[in-house]
C-alpha cells in the first residue's frame, strides 16, 4: 500500500476528504520528524516506536590514512509486540527456534 492508497482507504473509512486526510498525514509525518530532531522518542500505541540509534563509527578522511571519530544517528521505528503477533497469526508464521 503506498500513500495514496492509505489516504483513498482512510478517507473512506472515517468519511473525510482525501484532503483532508492527506493533510493530517502531512502534518503527523512533520510532528513525528520534529521530535526526533529533538531527540525525542515517539510512541504510537498498537503499531510501534519512532527514536534515534547513535553509533560511533570510525572511518577514512578523503582516503588519506588519518582516522576520524564521528557519530552516526540512525532513525529507527520498533514494532509493537502485539502488533507483530496479530501479523504472524494471521499468516500462519511460527517461531522457528
């Protein structure tokens, strides 16, 4: 399912525009990346969590032999638990072990 896609199927369901949902969209896409520019964590609930992984990374300077330092931040989105069990169930995937 792409964006528009989701926006036709939501309007749909909750009688609103696809204006209107194309712009709530809009607007929750830019809070959500808002607050990891600060740092901080978004939870939504029954889907997943939004937050920023930093990892130090040590790489080549412009090929010469000099290492630096740098910090990479990496965004991350983490799946609710009950989500990923509703899907599993739901496609008959079981845990291999």
């Amino acid at each position: 399912m792409n964006k528009k896609e989701l926006v036709k199927e939501l309007s749909k369901r909750a009688d609103l525009s696809s204006y209107m949902v194309e712009e709530l969209f809009h607007i929750t896409y830019d809070l959500i990346v808002e607050k990891l520019i600060l740092d901080e964590v978004v939870e939504i609930p029954n889907m997943g969590t939004f937050f920023l992984a930093k990892k130090n990374a040590k790489g080549l300077l412009c090929g010469k032999e000099k290492r630096i330092e740098k910090i990479c931040i990496y965004p991350i989105f983490k799946i609710n638990e009950s989500l990923k069990k509703k899907i599993k169930q739901k496609n008959g995937w079981k845990k291999t072990s």
